[in-house]
C-alpha cells in the first residue's frame, strides 16, 4: 500500500494505492481480505466508515440461525438438494445457488477452526434444527450473537495478519466510467479540513457495505448501519430483485429482532397514546378470542417475517395490526411483567401447535418473563445487558426492514457489472423473494471466498493510470465542490435525513400503494436535482450527513422506481410486501382498504428484474434466472480443468 497525494481543480486529497480495497468490517468483509491473504494476496487494504458499526457486529435474534449444509444425523443431503432449496426461493439463479451450497461446508468449517463455538454432539457431528423454508435440519447456530461472534474470529485473524485497516472514512464515490472500476473517493470524517478527502487506487473493489439500511426510519438494522449501495448504482452497477426484502416486527430500543421465543412465551401486547397513557389490549379488538389471539401471537415466534401468505388466517395478520396500531399515532409494547388478556385464558385452548409447543417445554405456567427465563434465559440476558429488564419494563415494537433479499446484480464470481467491482454480503443480490433463514450469513461468506478466489487467480494487475486520474479528477471536484456549496451555517441535512427515512417507511416497506410510492418518487427526484441548492449544513462536520443523504436518495430512486416497475408489469404481493390492489380481496372487512390485495400465483418466480441507473433515470429489464449447472462431474476430466486453470473463470 503506497501513499501519496493527488490534486485537482484546487482540491487535495490523500491518495492510497493498492491492488484491492475490501470496503466494509463485517463478516463478509472481513472473510474477504482474511481469504485474499490465504490466497497470497497482500497488496490489499480494509476501509470503514466505523469499524466497531455494522450489521454483523450488532445485531442478531433470540438464536441467530447460520444455514449450511446438512452435517449430522442420518437424513439423507447433498449440494444439488441444498442448491435446489434455495432455487426454488423465486428469483434466484441457479448458478449463485449451486456455489452457495458447495461451498457452504467449508466456509462453515472454515469458522469453527477460528473458534466460533458452533455446537455438536460428543461425536462431532455439527448438529442442527429446522429453519424458515427449510426441508432439512440444515440450520444451526452459537446463540443471539452468532454473527458477532464471527466478524469478532475473522477480525482477529485478519488482523494477526497484518491487513491494514482504515477506519473512518466514508465511501462517498465508486470511481468508475461505468464499465470498470478505478478505486474509491472517501470522506475522511476524523481529519481536518485540509486531509478531508481520501483517494484509493485499486483494481478491485470488493463491496462488503450491507444493505441499504438508512432508507427507512422504521429499521432494525443497528443505528450505526446506513448502506452504501446508491454510489454502487450510481457507478454502473445493476440492481437486482430491489423490491424483495424482509421485514419483522422487532423493539425499537434497542433494534433487535423479537423472533423465536420472545413471541412463543405468550407476552401480553398493548398500546399507549405517545404520552403513556390510555393503555390498551388491541389486539383483542380483532380476535374472537384470547386463544386464537395467543395462538397467532405463538406462531409469530418462528414465521417472524411478516408474509403476504399468512395475511388471510395466518400468523402475519398479527404484524398488520401492529403496524395500523403505529400509523393511529400510538406506541406498541411487548410486556413480559403480566400474562396477556389478565391471565384470562387456557393453554389448552391453543391451537395444537402452540399448545403441544409448550406443554414440551414445560412453560405452561407462571408469567411471560418467567416462561422465558425457563425456555431461553440468554434471550432476557440480552437485553439486560442492553439496559433493558424485561422484568421490569415493556418493550415498545415496530415492524421494521430487517434484510434486503435483492440488490446489486453478480456473476457466480459475485462480480458486478462493473469490471473489478465485487459485491458481497447483503449489499449483494443473491437471495430472491424467499430463504430459509439463516442463509444471509451462508451467503456473506460463500460470496467473499469466491470473490478473493476470482481476484487472486484473474484480477492481479494495475489500474491503467490515466483512466484512474480521469475518474479520481472529476469525483473529487464534483463532491469537493458540493461541500463548499452546503456548509452555510445553517443546517437542514438531518432533518432532510428523517423526512426522507419515514416517507420511505410509510409507502416502500411492507405496505406499498401504487399512489403514495409514485408521489414520494417524483420527491426524490426533484431533491436529487436540486440536492446542492437544496441541502444545507452547519458546519464540516455535517458533511457525512450530506454525503450519506446523497446516497440515500438514489437509493430510494431507485428502489421505488423498481417497485413501480414490478406493479406496471403485473407484478402482484409476494414475500413481504403487500401491493394494495383494488381488484383484490381484503381477508378481513375490518381491515382499511389499503389492505386489498391480490396474492403472486408464483409465475414470475423464474423472471428477475434489473435495472440499471443512468443519469438520474432507471432503466429496466426482465430476463429468465440462470439455471442451476449442468456440469461434467467426471473426476478425470474435472481435474485436469482443476490441475490447468483451477476452475476460476
């Protein structure tokens, strides 16, 4: 890594040099720069807005879930099955599929010999449970902090290997002519005003930014999160399957998933005007009954994420209430103190699923907070460590984006579109409508391994120098002149900021109408034209804010114009998005009409949309999904391919 400076147009920025910069300190990235280095790599360097922020480092479930092949037990599984599982999720191609299986034993091996203490019997198999749209036992996991635990193993071994690592800078632009990619303009957020810009010099970029969480103010994304996939798009990298993401009711403070058993103990649900007062059981204004209520509720616990198929008598009819509850201005709390409904109810009324459930738990009894303590006491354990006593106090609630199931478009490299510009982790797109869970952190690494693979074996040379100074000329100009142009004294960028993340929520989430996300993108179009006369801040210190509202704003362009899209082409509600349709039908008579929908029959499942951006506009198309490969398993002649190139290419 060499370090010099560059100037251009009365702007100066530091200048690094190396052959790949890995952008990000989650698991995936990490993963990337500890496999470049096993590869032989060491002209690579490691660049973080924050190191000790992320997805991966702060957040997690009551048993966070990683997915990998089958490891125990005697039920039968192979590649092509697993492969096939995660196919058939719709929208999926069969080639990311096929590599995400393969290699998902030793990406997962690969954590337990760094010491992620992934359990198993006294016999050594890795044994494991059923997850979401699983059919086998493929799931398993360290508890609510599995993936901390592994960015925490990565992170040490990279840097035991020396990797350097740049904290603090702020990606603000990919450097790209929209073919290639030249390397990166940072924003320095802890140098003076003179070191403010950062250059880096690379051949490769390997993407490891997560999902675009900052879009939306209802998140349960870590407030530490923001996603950077806007400056991806905005260098000539394509979205893909943007309309597809995952949302799930979770507590507000602190962001945390309430899956698994915080839902199965039963706790009682109520709302509050915002000033504490008028307590409520809504809930019960809707059900028949305390059991049916408490059998919905139980079922949530694992059918967290919300799905337009469990709407009509399902599970997911439970996060529709919560959410009109939030949008009548009220506040909406788990309570684990006192038993829901004044303890009014039986558990031998349940439903059988949640009755059997817990009767084989030996929780029929006592209050919520005591059948957690029972059933997983590290769940209470959590957020006591996060200053939260579920024994003493509620727990408020929202449903909230948890995981983008698109994003930027790979090859089976997990290359982009943009030569040398690999995406990995959840800023990539490799899931489609529906996963088993657990797969997002499968995928983080299978994704970084093949990229460091590709990178080691094809992608060692230099940036052509002129191309770079071309690209690094006009980036550094363009954002160095928009930081002259805001910083005025007074300041609007972060109340901009919250506008824009709650009209986002409000029209782009769960509940879409055609309407509202077509208002709200004309908006975002007209503030990104306008976004230097427009955006105002107070001082140098507010210009991470302004670079970060700029991204977020092609973000939402471009992501609401692919849901405007997907509904001009036909497209109906699937996975956890509900599309109001007013030639649908509305499950329940009193639920809103916003809540007319007509259910996807499944026949777009084998069609996935891309998109590319352009000067301020998208434009889109729709193709078939690659097929899982049909490759020569004969052992002599994959070999000798082996023995010649190493299959990389």
């Amino acid at each position: 890594m060499e370090e010099q400076r560059f100037s251009a147009n009365g702007f100066s920025a530091r200048l690094y040099s190396c052959n790949t910069a890995v952008v990000g300190t989650g698991a995936a990235g990490y993963n990337a720069a500890d496999r470049l280095w096993q590869l032989g790599q060491r002209d690579i360097l490691m660049v973080t807005e924050n190191r000790l922020a992320g997805t991966s480092r702060n957040t997690g479930s009551d048993k966070q879930t990683y997915y990998k092949l089958t490891l125990s037990g005697g039920d039968g599984d192979s590649v092509r099955e697993m492969a096939q599982t995660l196919f058939s999720g719709q929208c999926v191609d069969g080639d990311i599929a096929l590599c995400e299986a393969a290699l998902s034993t030793q990406c997962f091996l690969k954590l337990v010999e760094l010491g992620v203490p992934f359990p198993r019997n006294r016999y050594g198999e890795y044994i494991g449970y059923k997850t979401d749209h699983d059919p086998r036992r493929r799931a398993t996991s360290v508890g609510p902090y599995t993936s901390k635990q592994m960015t925490e193993r990565l992170e040490q071994a990279v840097l035991d290997k020396g990797v350097p690592v740049l904290d603090h800078l702020q990606v603000i632009r990919v450097l790209s002519d929209g073919q290639r990619t030249y390397g990166l303009l940072c924003l320095n957020t802890a140098a003076a005003p003179k070191d403010r810009f950062v250059l880096i010099r690379c051949n490769n970029v390997v993407y490891a930014t997560g999902g675009p969480a900052g879009m939306y103010a209802d998140s349960v994304y870590p407030g530490g999160h923001y996603g950077a996939t806007g400056l991806a798009l905005e260098a000539g990298a394509r979205g893909k399957n943007l309309t597809e993401w995952q949302y799930g009711l979770a507590s507000v403070r602190p962001r945390w998933n309430v899956s698994g058993t915080y839902m199965q103990v039963l706790p009682r649900v109520y709302s509050t005007a915002p000033d504490g007062t008028d307590e409520r059981e809504f809930l019960m204004d809707f059900f028949s009954s305390a059991a049916e209520m408490l059998s919905k509720l139980f079922l949530k616990g694992y059918q967290w994420p919300f799905d337009v198929r469990k709407v009509d008598g399902g599970s997911s009819i439970i996060d529709i209430l919560v959410y009109l509850e939030r949008c009548k201005g009220r506040r909406v709390y788990l309570d684990y103190r006192q038993n829901p409904v004044s303890g009014a109810f039986s558990y031998e009324e349940l439903d059988p699923e949640a009755r059997e459930y817990l009767q084989r738990a030996g929780a029929c009894f006592g209050t919520p907070i005591q059948r957690l303590e029972h059933m997983n006491a590290p769940a209470v354990e959590f957020y006591r460590d996060k200053g939260v006593d579920l024994a003493v106090q509620p727990l408020e609630i929202s449903l909230c984006a948890q995981h983008n199931n698109g994003g930027l478009a790979i090859d089976c490299w997990w290359q982009t579109h943009v030569e040398g510009l690999f995406a990995v982790g959840e800023v990539s797109a490799s899931h489609g409508v529906y996963r088993p869970g657990g797969t997002a952190l499968n995928a983080g690494q299978v994704g970084s391994t093949r990229a460091a693979q590709f990178i080691a074996a094809r992608r060692t040379g230099q940036v052509p120098a002129e191309k770079f100074e071309a690209a690094a000329a006009a980036a550094l100009t363009e954002m160095g002149t928009l930081a002259r142009q805001v910083v005025t004294g007074s300041s609007n960028v972060r109340a901009l900021w919250a506008d824009a993340a709650q009209n986002m929520s409000r029209c782009g989430a769960a509940i879409r109408s055609s309407a509202e996300i077509r208002a709200y993108l004309d908006r975002t179009r007209q503030l990104l034209e306008e976004f230097p006369r427009r955006v105002t801040a107070a001082d140098e210190s507010e210009l991470c804010w302004v670079y970060r509202l700029r991204d977020m704003l092609i973000s939402q362009r471009v992501y609401l114009a692919a849901m405007v899209d997907y509904m001009e082409q036909g497209g109906k509600s699937r996975g956890s998005a509900l599309y109001t349709d007013a030639n649908g039908t509305k499950p329940y008579a009193q639920l809103p009409d916003a809540f007319t929908f007509a259910l996807d029959d499944g026949t777009r499942g084998s069609r996935v949309q891309e998109v590319l951006y352009r000067d301020g506009a998208c434009r889109f198309e729709w193709r078939d999904v690659r097929p899982i490969p049909e490759d020569d398993d004969f052992f002599e002649n994959v070999w000798r391919s082996y023995r010649q190139t190493g299959n990389i290419g």
